[in-house]
C-alpha cells in the first residue's frame, strides 16, 4: 500500500500547470494536475485501449474536447483515453487523473 496525501501535492506556478506523477505500474497511472486560473490543459487523445477518470478536487474549470462541460469540485468523468479531452480552469483547480491499464 502506498499512501499519498493530496492535500501535499496542492502545488501551483503562475508559468504553467503543475504535473506530478504519483503513481505509474503497467495496470495504472495516477497523476496529480494543479492549475491556476486561466491555465488549461490543450485538447488531446491518445492511441491506446484504456480508460481515463478526471475527478476534480477543487476549483471550477470547463472540461474541452468534442463539447464544453463544466466541472467542479467533486465532478468524476470517466471515458476512453481515445476521446478528446482537455480543461480550461476558471479559478485554480486540483484535477486527479487515474489511466488504467497505462498508455
């Protein structure tokens, strides 16, 4: 078992989103986003067969890709890493992302 506290991950930068990886094993990724207000993550996919859940933490963002869908703090999404997906942050978000199995 390995235990995390998010609280301690609650990390920000006026430059750019703050990326941590947290955990990484060939059945699971789990990675830690922080955003301040205004910062995004660019819209994207990936060419793999697995499954990705954005839960966000806290904040308010929109979720961007083949539609705008609000999200807030305790919002789950869960979808295939092949559909597209980004966010925009409106105040600063803490966005928890689990892909499994991994990329």
């Amino acid at each position: 078992m390995k235990p995390v506290n998010l609280q301690e991950l609650a990390r920000f930068s006026a430059d750019k989103p703050c990326r941590e990886l947290i955990f990484d094993s060939p059945n699971m990724r789990v990675l830690n986003f922080n955003f301040e207000a205004g910062q995004e993550l660019p819209v994207h996919a990936h060419q793999a067969d697995s499954e990705v859940a954005l839960f966000i933490l806290e904040g308010e963002g929109v979720f961007t890709g083949t539609e705008e869908i609000p999200a807030k703090a305790g919002d789950l999404y869960i979808m295939p890493v092949t559909q597209p997906h980004g966010l925009k942050a409106k105040t600063r978000v803490r966005l928890l992302v689990v892909i499994a199995p991994t990329l």
